[in-house]
C-alpha cells in the first residue's frame, strides 16, 4: 500500500489487524535510529476450520508498506513456531 502521509509503521499494521479482526497475543515494538517504529505481533483468529496463529511484520521502503504474514493452526503451533518466526524475521527489503 502507498501511503501519501507519514504514519509510523507499527501504526499502519495495528489497523489492518484490527480491520481483519486479528486478536494480539503478543508483541514487539522495535524503534530504529530514525524514529521509525515497527512492530512484531503474534495474532489469533478464529476461521470456521478453528483457530489459526499468525505471525505479522511490517516493512516500509519510502512511502510504500509491505505486510508480512505467515501463519499454522493453532494445534500445529507449538511445533512451527521457530520456523514462523524465522520466516517473518528473514524477509527483507533489498
């Protein structure tokens, strides 16, 4: 998404977990040199095949945003979540 208008980063995430109906279980604000703020969230939702966990993380290059998402069902949580965590810190901007 192009934004014409700063927001912080971790702002622009908070609002599309909160229009798709995300509940945070957790998160991680993390400030760079420049002030930016980005966010490191942990969500659930349930679908109608049960609960799905999903890993969220916002990147921002100039005006444009990217939304990372990777997620498992709850039940398989346990077990992927190193390998979710992994991917959703690997993905970068070059």
């Amino acid at each position: 998404e192009k934004i014409d208008k700063f927001i912080q980063p971790a702002d622009w995430l908070k609002s599309k977990l909160n229009l798709s109906g995300e509940t945070i279980l957790n998160q991680n604000i993390i400030t760079t040199k420049n002030d930016e703020q980005y966010l490191d969230v942990l969500t659930e939702k349930q679908t109608e095949k049960g609960f799905v966990i999903s890993r969220f993380t916002v990147l921002k290059e100039n005006s444009n945003y990217y939304l990372s998402k990777v997620s498992c069902d709850k039940k398989d949580y346990e077990e992927l979540a190193e390998t979710i965590q992994h991917i959703s810190h690997t993905i970068r901007l070059k």
